[in-house]
C-alpha cells in the first residue's frame, strides 16, 4: 500500500482503483477495498494494517478506529506485502457475535470455500491457508505458485482428485472461451454432490446457476449418479458483462448469457458422446472406481433378474399341477377323493407362499367345488 493511500484506506467508499467513472467498463480487481475495510472497521474494535512496498526500507503499522480513520502509524518490520489483523470481531454486535459462535463451523467452511477459489485460479501466487485453535497451528492447504491450474487443484484437494480431471477449452461466440478442467465421464469421477465446482469470470471467483445447471444437465446424461467436479474459467471482453450487481461482485449481469450458456452445453455433450458406449454395457461395465451408487444399481438389477427367474420356474410347475390334477379328476369317484386331498395341501402350499397368483387359487378354488359335487 502506497504512503499516499494511508489516510482514506478505510474511509467508505474510498478506491485507489479507478481514477474516472469509464475505468467501471474495464474493471478487472476483485473490488474496492475501501468496501471491506471500512466494513471490518464498523464491526470490530481496532483494526491494524501493516504493509511495506518494495522500493520501502521498513515496513509501517496503521491503526484505524471504528469509523475507518487513521489514529496512529508506526514503524515495523515487515517483508514485502500487506497484513490486515482484526480483534475483537462482532463486539458491538451481540445478536450477531451469539449467531456466529452458534455457527462457526459453518462460517469456517464457507471462509475455506473462498479462500480455496483464490487459490486455485491464481496460479503465480503462492497462499498458505493457516487455522489457528486452542491445540495449535494446523495447515488447512497451501499452493505452490507453480502456474498450472492442475497444480493448484492438487495442493487444494489431494492427489485423488488430480487423476480424475481432464484439460478443456472451448471458443463461443463473442470473444468468449472457457477453459480449466472438468471431470472425466466414468463412474467414480464425479461427486455426490456439486460442492466442488468453481466458475471464474476473468479469474475472478463468480456465480453463474444458468451455466452451473447446463453442465450438470450434460454431465447425468453421461453419469447419472454424480455430479461433475470442475474449474473453469471464463475469458470475455470486461464491457460484455457486469460486476456491480452485489457488494461481493459474484452476480454477474451478462450481455449474451443464453447464446453462451448455449454453445457450451452443446459442445459439453460433444466432448463427452464417445464416453457413452463405455457406460451402456451393463453391470459389467462399471469398473473398480465405481461409484457406489452406481454398483448398488448394478446388484440391483441382478437380484431383479434372479426374482423374475424364480418367479417363472413356479409358475411353470403350478401348471403342471394343475394340469395333472385336471386328468385325474375325468378318472371317476376315487380320483375324486384324491382330488380333494390334494385340494387341500395345495391350499397349505398356496397359504405358506408369499405372493399367490390369481391362477392357482382359481383352479384350487374350482377343484374343490368339483370334490364336494362328487362326494356321496
């Protein structure tokens, strides 16, 4: 931060980043600090930045009050770059210092949901993601700045995810192309959920749920029992979409947003159909990655085709029973009283089975008004 900047660091609405109203057309930051220092300030007791730029011998201390104004500055030593230390978070808040405690689980994994996006699409920078409790200092993730998004995916997510993943870039009308990594179509690559998919607009961190719900309407064409992992980039002209929606700048207002959505989902499913022949063979097909879900089908349907088979192999001998109880009834008065006992422990056997058909209990029924006419 540059010594001329000290004093309206925090101030509202206060930017470094634009110098006349044309400069919005062509933003290409992640937004305006003062936005986020100034709202720091507001809800935490003191707040203090050290920083030190390059050509500066020592680094220097700012201190800042609740309303964002410098109160004191101070000499430090200091590496090259900038340090923002809050204390006292949410103290004049209670309700919401109460809700935060309540639900801090949840606060730190959407923290390390957004810390994660920075991370892997800005290759060149090296960050080191570190929480610190009352048992110590853990390392939650830490990125090399290697310059490759699969590098940086790696260091985030493990090894496991990196062999799942495929390279790919796609051109769309208008200056627009996508490019990253996404997952491979086979069972076992994907996810049960879509908590690993990341859109970047110009390497900044966006929402998109048209794009989102287009790439998961492709990808259960090809795997229908997960969702897809990727991360990608869009790269497009900064006049043909819109930041200033939210203060957060992930709402995006696109200029052509449906002709885009459009031609990537239509080549999504072209790269994917030669995967399609691979997933259509059956049970036998799903191979030992698969997911679980996936194989539960596949025993699934096996057992169904076990029932059927013994369901038709009962049948067929309930017929041949019948058919020999049939002839035996022409014989005369002694087959009649066989009859009616065989009536009998076909109506034990009918009632000590689960599922009757409608046939047998029909012949059992009729055989038995035939042995009570015949009885003297």
């Amino acid at each position: 931060i540059k010594p001329e900047d000290y004093e309206l660091l925090a101030t509202k609405h206060a930017t470094s980043k634009l110098s006349d109203f044309g400069d919005l057309t062509k933003l290409a930051t992640f937004g305006f600090r003062g936005e986020a220092l100034s709202s720091l300030c507001h809800i935490s007791e003191s707040v203090s930045v050290v920083t030190r730029t390059p050509d500066q011998m020592v680094g220097t201390k700012l201190e800042y009050d609740k309303n964002g104004t410098l109160h004191n500055t101070s000499n430090c030593a200091r590496e090259g770059g900038t340090t923002v230390t809050l204390s006292a978070l949410f103290h004049n808040l209670p309700v919401r210092l109460k809700d935060f405690q309540k639900n801090k689980t949840r606060e730190y994994q959407r923290l390390i949901r957004k810390l994660q996006a920075y991370a892997i699409i800005h290759t060149d920078v090296r960050f080191v993601c570190v929480n610190q409790t009352a048992k110590g200092r853990s390392t939650v993730f830490a990125t090399q700045g290697s310059k490759r998004l699969l590098d940086c995916v790696t260091s985030v997510f493990g090894a496991k995810q990196k062999d799942a993943l495929i390279p790919i870039k796609l051109e769309c009308p208008n200056d627009v192309e996508l490019e990253g990594l996404i997952s491979k179509a086979s069972a076992g690559c994907g996810m049960s959920s879509g908590d690993r998919q990341f859109i970047f607009l110009n390497k900044r961190p966006v929402d998109v749920p048209k794009l989102t719900k287009a790439l998961n309407e492709v990808y259960k064409q090809f795997n229908m029992h997960q969702f897809p992992v990727y991360f990608l980039n869009i790269s497009m002209p900064t006049d043909a979409y819109d930041v200033n929606i939210t203060p957060d700048k992930r709402s995006i207002m696109f200029h052509n947003e449906k002709v885009m959505v459009e031609s990537i989902k239509e080549q999504m499913r072209i790269k994917y159909e030669p995967s399609r022949g691979q997933l259509s063979n059956g049970a036998g097909s799903f191979g030992p990655k698969a997911g679980r879900g996936a194989k539960k089908q596949a025993k699934g349907g096996a057992d169904e085709v076990a029932e059927e088979a013994e369901e038709e192999a009962g049948s067929g001998e309930r017929d041949a029973a019948e058919a020999s109880e049939a002839s035996e009834d022409d014989a005369g008065g002694n087959a009649s009283q066989e009859t009616s006992v065989r009536s009998k422990g076909r109506a034990a056997s009918t009632h000590a089975a689960s599922r009757p058909s409608p046939a047998s209990s029909s012949a059992s029924q009729a055989a038995g008004r035939s042995s009570q006419e015949r009885t003297p």
